[in-house]
C-alpha cells in the first residue's frame, strides 16, 4: 500500500516537473483587457526583451518631470519657511501634572535617582522642561539652565511645589535651582557650571536639551542664523558635556551625559527644509558617540535621544503656522501620531539611572517608528 503511494507520488511529481510552469500561461485576451485598461502598465506587444514599455518613465531613463507624483512624498518644499520666534511670541509651557507621586507599582530599584544632581540644559521650557521633571519625579536634585533665567526660575518653582503636592508628607523635597547660560558660549557655560556646583555641590547626570530648529531653503538660509544654530545645537551640546565630564573626572565619579540630538539626524524630514538643522543633530548623534567611546574608562556613558514629532509650544506655533503640515506629519509616522513631551520621560530616566548601566554610545529613538520606514 505505502509502496503504491510512493510511486503514485513519485510519478506525479515527474509530470508536474515536465510540465511548463502555469505563471507563464497568461490568457492574452485577459492580459490585454487588464493591461490597456491603465496607463501604467506594460505594453506586452513590443518584442523587444529589454523594452520594459511605459515602466521606463518611471526610471532614470525617463524625463524628469514626466509625472506629477514625481518624489511627491518625499520632497522638501522651499515656500516654507518658519524663523525662530521671539520670546514673547512663545507659549508658557506647563510641567505635566498628577503622575509624580508615590506609588506602589513595582518596578527597578536601578531606575530611581535618588540621591544624584542632573543639569538639563534648556530646561525652562518644551522636552527640556519636562524631561527635568522626570529627573525630580525620579529623586534627583536638578538644575535648570537657560537663555530664560526668569522663566527656568519660575519653572523650578513649580516643579518643586508639584512634587510637595503630589508627595504630602515626604521627608525631603527635590532641590531645583535655575541658571542663566548661552550654551554657545563657553565662558557663560564655564560660569553656569561654577554657579551649579556652588548651588549642589557635584553634577552626576547632563541632559542636553537647549537647541532650536527653523526652516529656510538651503539656498536662501541666512549664515548668521545658521552659525548661531549649529553654535547653540552642536557648541553648546560639546561645551556643557566636556564641562561635565572635566568635572566627573576630577572627582573620580561616574556619570551619564544625555544629548538631544533628533530624528532629523537619521533621516531628512520632508516638506520643510532645514538642511543645517539636520546635519547639526546627526552631528550631536555622532558626538554622543564618539565621546562614549573616549570617556567610557572614566566610567562616563553618552548616550543620545533622537524624538520625532513632539508636540511642544514650538512645533504648535510652526503648526499654527503652517496647518496643512500636521496631517502630513502623521502620515508618515507608523504609529499615526505625534509624541508628547512626557513620552521621553522614561527615556531619560532610564539613559540617566543605573538601569542602563551598560548602554553607551546608543541613540534611542522615540520617534513613534518614523525612521524605521
Ligand atoms: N519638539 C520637537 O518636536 C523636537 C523633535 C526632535 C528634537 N527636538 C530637540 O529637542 C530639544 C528641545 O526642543 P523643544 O521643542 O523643547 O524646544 P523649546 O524651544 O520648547 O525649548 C528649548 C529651550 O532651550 C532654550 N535655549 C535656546 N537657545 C539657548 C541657548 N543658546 N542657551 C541656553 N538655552 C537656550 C530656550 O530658551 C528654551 O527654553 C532641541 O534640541 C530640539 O532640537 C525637538
């Protein structure tokens, strides 16, 4: 019985082997019908084997400019264009509220930092602002430097009433100062730091966060705004983190440096030009990298963060600005929407605590899978 299966199947098998494969019996009725029916297929009646028909405009071998879907979705648009706004033209930004209490969810004692300073450079206001409050949430004493003295006070202010708020009873509040500094300056930063170590006495954690973007064609881009935002993005990340680390270093300390670096590091985000602004974060990546590497024997980690789309008070005004970009935005994001700032709450919690005590040189993404694609 098995032996009759066995060359029943064995002499099947050798007929379908000698039989031509069914993918090349195409009905030429039915191909034609289909194929005349659009004008993007091919025309199966040349005889020439490498004519490839209408197939060849979308080559490089067609004219440019031949179809009007041409690169559509991943062309940058010189008509926009977005300066940095002015300081008073920029929303309040507001600590996030109700999720820095003491809980009873376990979770890794390696997480919590307790008993450690952090620096978050452009803390008064958008990511920087609120990645600081994760840093106080998490036990760490911060110090909050900006441009904005006024505001980054006010804002220590209120983080540190919302932790007593949040936290009736607790034995100890964070302490949370504020610091004036242009980061691309390096005596205002050499000054900041003196002030800070005055004010807490050491620095463990660094998060680099002042920096800006703005949207001009490359062509049109003015050189003194460009000098100033490769100066305040690259500068001033490289000034305060070697800053830090002299400091680590004279006290024989371990630390972690977190930059801010961007999605736009990776990739070109498309339709508003911003040339110089992407290569100054693929420049602050590859700074996160190369420093990781050359203070990994201090036991110093650099680490960066690359977020996508965060909705801030800045990505609101552009957006306000330019309405149209929030749809195309989120077309192109796997996930479909934009992050909030307290989405890179845990990212910096975990690059900054010990948790991550073996991650250095990494870039983490938190950019809702749009770089994937
Ligand atoms: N918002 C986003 O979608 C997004 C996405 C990717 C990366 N980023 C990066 O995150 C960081 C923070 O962006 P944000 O959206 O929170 O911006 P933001 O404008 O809301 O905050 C930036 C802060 O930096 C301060 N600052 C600017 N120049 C400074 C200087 N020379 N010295 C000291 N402080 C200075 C500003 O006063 C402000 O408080 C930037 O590096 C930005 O490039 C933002």
């Amino acid at each position: 019985m098995f032996k009759h299966n066995l060359l029943r199947q064995l002499s099947r098998a050798s007929t379908t082997a000698a039989r031509p494969p069914t993918i090349q019996r195409v009905s030429p009725t039915t191909a034609t019908r289909a194929f005349t029916t659009s004008p993007f297929t091919l025309d199966k009646s040349s005889s020439d084997p490498n004519d490839n028909g209408d197939y060849e405009h979308y080559t490089t071998s067609g004219e440019l400019g031949a179809f009007e879907h041409e690169g559509q979705h991943s062309r940058t648009d010189k008509r926009i264009r977005v300066e940095y706004p002015e300081e008073a033209d920029l929303p309040r930004q507001h600590p996030v509220q109700g999720r820095g209490g003491f809980h009873f969810k376990r979770t890794l004692a390696s997480f919590s930092l307790e008993d450690r300073v952090g620096v978050v450079t452009g803390g008064a206001r958008g990511l920087g602002l609120v990645m600081s409050q994760a840093l106080v949430v998490s036990g760490a004493d911060v110090a909050i430097v900006d441009l904005n003295k006024e505001e980054a006070e006010h804002q220590a202010d209120i983080l540190m009433s919302t932790f007593k708020k949040e936290n009736p009873g607790a034995d100890r509040i964070p302490k949370v100062t504020a610091h004036y500094a242009d980061v691309s300056s390096p005596t205002s930063v050499n000054s900041a730091l003196e002030e800070i170590l005055g004010a807490h006495g050491k620095i463990d954690n660094l998060v680099t966060s002042a920096g800006f973007t703005e949207n001009f064609d490359a062509i049109e881009y003015p050189h003194d705004r460009m000098q100033k935002l490769w100066g305040v993005n690259v500068d001033g990340t490289y000034l305060f983190a070697t800053g830090v680390a002299k400091h680590l270093m004279s006290r024989n300390a371990p630390g972690s440096v977190v930059m801010i670096g961007s999605m736009s590091g990776a990739i070109v985000n498309v339709p508003q030009p911003q040339a110089p602004y992407n290569a100054a974060k693929a420049a602050v990546r590859h700074l996160a990298s190369s420093l990781a590497v050359e203070w990994a024997h201090a036991g110093i980690r650099v680490n960066c963060i690359s977020p996508g789309y965060m909705l801030t008070a800045l990505t609101k005004k552009i957006l306000d600005d330019n309405p149209a970009l929030a749809q195309k935005w989120t077309s192109l994001i796997p996930q479909g929407k934009m992050g909030r700032p307290e989405d890179l709450m845990g990212a910096v919690t975990f690059l900054c605590s010990d948790a991550s005590g073996y991650v250095t040189g990494a870039d983490l993404r938190v950019d809702g899978g749009y770089t994937v694609t």
